[in-house]
C-alpha cells in the first residue's frame, strides 16, 4: 500500500494531460531544453514552463539550469512509483480472474451440458 498518496495524485493528474504526457515521452528518450520540448507544442512557452513545474512537482521530472538554459530530464524514481501502483492493480485483477476461471472450470466439470 502506498503511504504517500498524495504524491501518486499528482503523479497521475501531470499524467492526465496530453502535452505533460508528450513531454514525459520526449523525456523517455533523453535529456531535453524546454525550448525542444516546446516545439512541437501549439503553445507558449510560458505554458510549456507551467506543464513542466506541475511534471516537476509530481516527481516524474527533474530540470537544471545552466546559464540560460533550462534542461529537463525524467526521474526514473517516480515513474517507478507510478509503475507500481498500477502492477499491483493488475496483479490483484489477474489473480482474481484466475480464481474466476478456475471456478467456471469447475463447474463446468461438475455439471456438464446434457
């Protein structure tokens, strides 16, 4: 059971809105300015810096800046956290299913189709 689940909440808000989620994957494949991040967004940079502080704030990115530029980074820590949660949600629903099955097997055996 997580005990932080604040933290989780936000996780999946910034992980509710498209652009967050575009630059999450961008992310997944490197390091990024905001200015990279920003191109392919229909939005001002401004709003791109607003995206990434609530991304930064739900701990699933990390910036630096260095002179002038801002370079952004994804924190492997709290996808994991997120990345947990959803597994033992999906383990919890497999075991159920599997019971489901193995009692439907069962009946099945014990009162066949005449």
């Amino acid at each position: 059971m997580f005990h932080d689940s604040a933290q989780l909440d936000l996780m999946f808000q910034a992980l509710a809105d498209p652009a967050r989620r575009m630059m999450v994957e961008r992310l997944s494949r490197g390091s990024a300015s905001v200015s990279e991040l920003a191109e392919p967004l229909d939005m001002s940079l401004s709003a791109v810096m607003q995206h990434l502080q609530l991304l930064e704030t739900s701990g699933l990115v990390r910036s630096e800046k260095v002179g002038r530029v801002r370079t952004c980074r994804i924190e492997p820590k709290g996808l994991s956290m997120a990345e947990s949660w959803i597994s033992e949600r999906r383990s919890t629903w497999e075991r159920r299913l599997d019971r489901l099955g193995d009692f439907l097997a069962a009946q099945s055996k014990t009162n066949p189709k005449e």
